[in-house]
C-alpha cells in the first residue's frame, strides 16, 4: 500500500455542532488552506503536518473516553486543497496507520478545526487541527474505503513470502503484516536478551580484574622482604616458569570464546581442568 493517500476531507454544507450551526464553505476551505500553508503555521508545527488520530484524543471534549484514548499519531496531513466539492487533504502515513486502514478497522475520516463566529451567528472553519479515524463522522466526506488503493489481498500473498512466514494459503495480507510484527517483536527480544547476556560478562570481566589487581598489590616485594636477596632470588628462580596474569586472562578469555561461558564460570571450569596454569601463576 502507498505510504501517501489523497481524499476527500468534509464536503461543503451547514451541519449541526454543539457550539451552534457549522457552516463550511469553499471560502471557509481557501481560508483553512492558506492558514496551513503559512510560514507562521508551519513554523508552529516545526514544519511538519497536522496528526491524524484514531478518534479526537487531543480534544478536551473527547479525551479519554472509548474511542479517543490512543494518542499516538497515525498519519501526518501533508497539503490541503480547495476543490469543488469540499477539503482535500494529502496524508503521509505511518506503519501503524496503514495497518489501521488494511484491516479496516475504521470507514470514516473526522475533522477537527478550529472556528469562528460570523455576522449571522454560524460557525466558520478557519484552521485544521487534526483527523480523526471513526466510524460515526459528524460531517459526511469521503469512505476511507472508496479512497484506498488497489489492495494486496486481490493477488494474495506470494507463495515464497507465505512459505517463509510458516502462514496458510488463504490468510491476506493484513496477516503477513501481523506476522511480520510478531517476528520483529521476537527479534527485539532477542537483541534485548543478548545485550543483557554481555552486560553481565562485561561485569564479570570488570570484577575479575579488579580482584586480580588486588592480589598483585598483595604480593611480597623486594622493599617488604626484609633484605633477604638470596631467598628473593631463589623465589624468582622456582618462579621461572611464571605464567603471568596477562597471559592467564588471555587463557581464560579463549575459553570464553569457544564456550559461550561467562568469566567467573570459564575462570573456574579452566582452573579444575588445567590446574597447572594456576599452580605456576603468579596469582
């Protein structure tokens, strides 16, 4: 489905509102046109569009009933245009709106906007604020399904595509799309669980060092041995085969890699196999 969609908004005529009579005409339109095309209004929506909602969650009459709670936004309204039958508006929308519209969860398009009262005491359209999905409009314009495109269900899904996602010959597109979800989702978690998986052997790494810095800081030193040089040398001489912290951390991290085990589980499986590392270690 194409990401932008052009339809009719609300046609031109007088319709009842709570405020009073709203009478909307080609003039009320050329003025909500000119007022979102002007560089104050697109400055003061960061020169971005006007939201399309499921329902008018950004209305304080609305808010947070049923129908009106999701405040995210679906489609962002691109251009309006003044036509003879009523307000065109382009919209650009959002995976969760082509989602909205392929399972054809609303028939209707809902106006909010902004009036003013004229001389004759009627109510007059001036600024578009926002749209709302629904399916009891109060101002007629054009059926969602009348201005949508060419659907994928009519060719269903690819037979390789269909293959691939494990889906029945006979679901449509809408459910490809819901699969698709569900595997991202799936996938996210598994980024999400191995990024913890790497954070807990980072902390191993880190505490690891740590308490090895501290066991090198503890280790009797020419300064502290009390002069006895002879004793010192003979230390360095059965020390010769030493095998250094560096080198037995290299040992442990190869470990690591072949096994998928943490620090502290690859520490101490290497130290029960190859006790001999450790026994001429110099920790």
């Amino acid at each position: 489905m194409n990401e932008t969609m052009t339809f009719l908004l609300a046609r031109y005529g007088d319709y009842p509102h709570s405020k009073g009579l709203q009478h909307f005409t080609p003039e009320s339109a050329r003025a909500m046109q000119h007022h979102f095309n002007s560089l104050r209004s697109r400055m003061r929506r960061c020169f971005g569009g006007v939201p399309v909602y499921v329902g008018h969650p950004d209305d304080p009459a609305f808010a947070g009933q049923p129908g009106h709670i999701d405040t995210r936004a679906h489609g962002w309204v691109q251009a309006l245009e003044t036509t003879a039958e009523g307000l065109s508006v382009t919209v650009k929308w959002g995976e969760t709106g082509l989602r909205l519209l392929a399972n054809a969860h609303f028939k209707f398009f809902s106006p909010r906007w902004a009036m003013r009262k004229t001389a004759a005491g009627l109510l007059e359209p001036v600024r578009l604020i926002s749209i709302g999905l629904t399916n009891n409009p109060n101002i007629p314009g054009e059926t969602i399904a009348n201005c949508l495109p060419q659907w994928p269900e009519d060719t269903g899904v690819p037979e390789g595509l269909r293959e691939r996602l494990n889906l029945p010959p006979e679901v449509g597109w809408a459910q490809a799309y819901d699969r698709l979800d569900d595997l991202l989702a799936h996938g996210e978690a598994d980024l999400q669980t191995q990024a913890e998986h790497f954070r807990r052997m980072a902390e191993d790494a880190e505490t690891r060092c740590r308490e090895l810095q501290e066991q090198l800081h503890a280790l009797p030193t020419a300064a502290n041995s009390g002069g006895m040089a002879p004793r010192s040398a003979g230390l360095a001489r059965r020390r010769s085969p030493v095998q250094t912290p560096a080198r037995l951390l290299h040992t442990v991290h190869c470990r690591m890699q072949e096994t998928g085990e943490s620090f502290a589980n690859a520490w101490d499986n290497l130290k029960q196999s190859r006790p001999d590392l450790f026994e001429h270690s110099a920790v």
